[in-house]
C-alpha cells in the first residue's frame, strides 16, 4: 500500500478514498474552456513557458482532439493530439497537463493511454510527442521510447519520444 495515500484509524493503515480518474474527449463548449483553463494554469501561469497564452494553430484544426481528465467529475488534466500524417497513420500528442495539487493522483497515465488509443482507433499506427526532460521516464513506462537526440523548445530541453500504435 503507498503510505502517502493512507491514513491510520485505531492503529490500523486505511486506504484512503480516492476517485477514479476518468479521460473524456472534450466535445463541449464548456469542456474546451475546462482544457484550455487546465493548460493555462499549467504552461502559463505555473511553469511560465508561455506569455500569456499556449494555444496556438493547432487549436484551430478541425481535427484536433481535445482530452480531459476527471477525477470526481473535477477537471484535473488535459492533452491535446492530433493527426500528423494520416496517410502514413502518424500522430502527434502534446499539451499533456495535469494541475500540480493533482499530479500525485494518478490522471497522467490515463491521459497518455487515452490518447494513443484514440489514435490507433482513428488509423495511427505510430504517435510521436515531445517530451520535457523530467517526463522521459514516466513515459517510458508507458511503453514509449527515444527516437532522437533531445532538443530546445521554448528555452526548454524536450527528448523527442514515440509509441508504436499496431503491432507489426
């Protein structure tokens, strides 16, 4: 049992109460306000990577997926992917945000796992994401490896990172 997520009652540890984590695609108007106040929070405010505001054209496609994580019904991540390449099934994730009082709570990897199996469902057979250096590993235990040598985005190192989305 993870002792940060336990409690002790009359001497005996007890897991404490958590909700489940559950990845939407946000189809709403008010859903797409949740996802772009999540990445705000994340990529402007917090990390300062951004000035004033992330979103960029890829916000525009018509064919950009906007995902949110719910725990409890509370918007807590979000991610965004998109189609690369469709003829060669190639897609790209990336805006993958979860609000700091709720990265200990799991809603990273259900995000991640949400995404590239809506792209292998949509025809991706590989998906490809820029990864900040402190996120290699846990990416890694998602099953995604290192296809580059790292580069600078926004004054930032990312490692260039892709997942298989078929079996070959």
């Amino acid at each position: 049992m993870n002792s940060s997520h336990a409690v002790r009652v009359a001497g005996e540890p007890v897991e404490a109460h958590r909700e489940q984590v559950v990845c939407v695609e946000a189809r709403t108007e008010e859903q797409h306000v949740m996802h772009h106040r999540i990445r705000h929070a994340v990529f402007v405010e917090e990390q300062a990577i951004f000035p004033g505001s992330d979103i960029d054209e890829h916000d525009a496609r018509e064919d950009v997926v906007r995902v949110l994580a719910l725990e409890g019904g509370r918007p807590v991540g979000a991610v965004r992917l998109y189609p690369v390449d469709e003829h060669n099934g190639l897609w790209k994730g990336d805006r993958l945000a979860v609000l700091a009082d709720c990265r200990t709570n799991g809603a990273g990897a259900p995000l991640v796992r949400f995404a590239v199996a809506h792209a292998r469902a949509h025809g991706g057979r590989r998906m490809i994401a820029h990864i900040q250096v402190a996120n290699v590993r846990f990416f890694e235990r998602l099953g995604w490896s290192a296809y580059c040598d790292t580069e600078q985005y926004l004054g930032l190192t990312h490692q260039p990172m892709e997942i298989a989305l078929i079996d070959f």
